[in-house]
C-alpha cells in the first residue's frame, strides 16, 4: 500500500494543477473573445461597441490594446508567485512567512486585474481606469528615481520626466482630463472620460473588500506576513523558547485556501470579460478547496456545490468573525464555511 504523501506535498500538486487550469482559462477566453466579439453581454463587447461610437476610437483602441499588454503581465505575475509558493510547498516550507507573503502578491494582482476589466462598470469607467494605470506605469519610473537622490543620473531624470509628459500630452489630446498636480510634485492623480473618473495610485486594501469579499480576512494575514507583524509572527515562525502556536499544515492550509478562493474570482473575471464560460475551471478550484478542507481535517468531502457556497459567502453570518488573529487559530474548514 503507497504510504500516504504529506498535506503540504498534496497542497504541491493542488498549485500545480491549479496553474495549468488557469492558464488554459486564459488562452481560451482570449481566443474566444477575439473570434467573438459580435456575442452581446461580455464586457469586452459592451467596451468595444461604446469605443466605436467615439471619435477618439483610434486612441481609445491603443490604450485597451495596452491594456492587453498590462493584463498578460499581470497574470505572469500571479503565475510566477503561484509557482514559488508551490516551491515551498514542495519543500516543506509552505508555513512560513514567505508563503504568506507570496499569496500577498497574488492578491494585489488579482484585485488590480479585477479592477480594470470589472464588467459591471460604465465603459468610460474602464477606459477611464485603463488610462490611469497606463501614467502610473509611466510616472512611477519617476517618482522611484527621485528616491535615488543624488545617485540619480540627471539625464535619466530627464528621460523619465520626458516620457510622464509625453504620455499626459497623449491623454490630455485625445479627451482625457488630468488631475491637477499639487506642487512641487509633478504625478498625475487622477483620470478622467466622459465624468468617469478613476485613481492612479490604486489603495489595494480597498479594492481586496470589493474584489475579495470572503477573503478579507486572508488579505488582513498575508499583510501581517509582508511587515512581519508582532500579531502574525507567533502563529507561523518559532520563538528562542517558544514554538510557532499554529500546526505547519494549518498554516499552509491559509495560504492554499486563500490561493484557490482567488483563483475561482479570478476565474469569473475571465468569464465576465471575453464572454467565455469558465465555470469549469471555477468549479475545479471549489472542488480542489473542498478536498483539501477535507484531507486537512479528516472530515468527509462536503457536498455543497459551487452556487450554495458562494451565496453563503455573501452573507455576513457566514464570514469569519471579525478581529481574527493568525493563520491557524480558526479551523480552516470552518473559515470557509464548508463545514
């Protein structure tokens, strides 16, 4: 009889799998909305007819085809931090901060890519939220050069400098109103289209309420890992005299808990998008969180299904309750309502 591998190794093989689904999610719906677009309801489709209507249409189609760019790279992060927390997994490491940490990564990944291609918001919304990612892309390269000091080469102050004007030039030509600059800073604050207005510097805590409804309180946990918070630290990392308070598996089982939940939202952001059904990948997700729920506790494999489940999770009696203070101290089955 195969002796029976370790919840950490399971929790290895779960990762695995999970970046693979997702990855395949994300080719066919790409693939799907391309060949595509004339199926109504998408907000790909519902973007892309509002954007026709516009005589900005050809700026308009470089900022959403940019977009496309920024998505890609986005979702490689997510695949490459996925891929060091299966690592660690691997390793028997899953229980440590660094874990914690990497799943802090996916998070703000994931809300930010939840944010910019949220199907329920106005197009000029999208546009909007489009644009203002792009300047930050361009304005943070100065505003991170400028904590070099004296270290910072003049001319590539310049450069970086030339490059926030020329991409404010850009917006401020094709219909978009900036935000005014408060001196002496020069960063844009804001963006907006058509009276939709959106932010520059995203508050990602924010948007993890909005994007990550039931999973708050993992977002709470990983950020005491990423500042190695007094509150977090004893629960997952040994003391000089004093053992970390919670079971390694319980504490890996937070993080792949957390990872799975994000990857089916991430999921039905896909879906809601290109107007392909990726229910199944959500639904495998829910299927691998039930199982490893069931392997870490010794409890039978729950029958609530995918639809019962997320209904339950809108309902504040179903959720944690508040001031939850460390990975480990709630049974995770419990934290995610499946027993």
């Amino acid at each position: 009889m195969r002796a029976q591998i370790g919840f950490q190794e399971y929790a290895a093989k779960i990762v695995a799998q999970e970046r693979q689904d997702l990855r395949h999610a994300f080719l066919e719906s790409t693939d799907y909305a391309a060949g595509n677009l004339e199926v109504h309801g998408s907000g790909l489709r519902n973007v892309v007819e509002w954007m026709e209507t516009r005589a900005e249409f050809p700026a308009l189609r470089v900022i959403f085809e940019q977009g496309l760019e920024d998505a890609v790279r986005l979702l490689n992060s997510i695949d490459a931090h996925t891929e060091a927390i299966e690592l660690l997994f691997r390793s028997g490491r899953g229980h440590t901060p660094a874990a914690s940490t990497l799943l802090r990564a996916v998070h703000e990944a994931v809300v930010v890519l939840c944010y910019l291609y949220d199907s329920e918001v106005p197009p000029a919304q999208s546009v909007a939220r489009l644009a203002a990612y792009k300047i930050d892309s361009v304005q943070g390269n100065e505003s991170t050069l400028a904590e070099f000091g004296r270290d910072a080469s003049p001319k590539d102050l310049k450069r970086v400098q030339e490059s926030t004007d020329g991409i404010k030039a850009f917006f401020a030509e094709n219909g978009f109103v900036l935000g005014a600059t408060k001196e002496p800073s020069r960063l844009c604050p804001s963006v907006s289209f058509e009276g939709e207005r959106a932010q520059v510097r995203l508050k990602t805590t924010e948007l993890a309420k909005t994007y990550l409804p039931d999973e708050t309180y993992g977002w709470v946990i990983a950020s005491g890992a990423v500042h190695s918070k007094p509150w977090f630290l004893p629960s997952t990392v040994d003391g000089f005299t004093e053992d970390a308070m919670a079971h390694p598996d319980e504490s890996a089982a937070t993080v792949l808990f957390s990872l799975l939940y994000a990857a089916g939202v991430l999921a039905n952001t896909l879906r809601a998008h290109s107007g392909f059904d990726t229910t199944s990948a959500e639904r495998r997700a829910f299927t691998r969180l039930k199982a490893a729920v069931a392997r870490l506790d010794g409890t039978p494999f729950s029958p609530i299904d995918l639809e019962t489940y997320k209904a339950r999770g809108k309902s504040s009696a179903q959720r944690p309750p508040d001031g939850h203070v460390g990975a480990g101290l709630i049974r995770p089955g419990r934290e995610y309502g499946l027993l």
